[in-house]
C-alpha cells in the first residue's frame, strides 16, 4: 500500500469518526430537547391542575 493511499484511509476514518461523533451528538441533543419539552409541558399542566384546584377552593 503507499503511502497516499494509507494517508486516504486514515483521512476517511476521521471524517467517518467525525460524522459518527456529530450524529451521537445530535441523538443525544435532541432526546435532552425531547425531555425538556416534556418536563415543561409536565409543569404546565401541574401548574394548570393546581390552579383549578385553588380556584375550586376560592369559590
């Protein structure tokens, strides 16, 4: 093998490396946005809960 081609390969596998790192990244970004949306619209509802509750109360 000479060495340009093994330079290519070595090339190839960072930027396969790279690519894989960036994807891990976004999967795990997006599954932390993911909770996050559903933590919100957990609180949201909690708080929507509690203030019927409060209002039921109030009357």
């Amino acid at each position: 093998m000479s060495f340009l081609s093994r330079k290519a390969k070595t090339n190839n596998l960072i930027q396969l490396q790279k690519e894989n790192t960036l994807w891990d990244l976004s999967a795990h970004h997006q599954k932390h946005v993911f909770d996050q949306r559903t933590q919100a619209k957990r609180i949201t509802s909690e708080n929507l809960i509690g203030k019927k509750k409060s209002l039921v109360s109030v009357n």
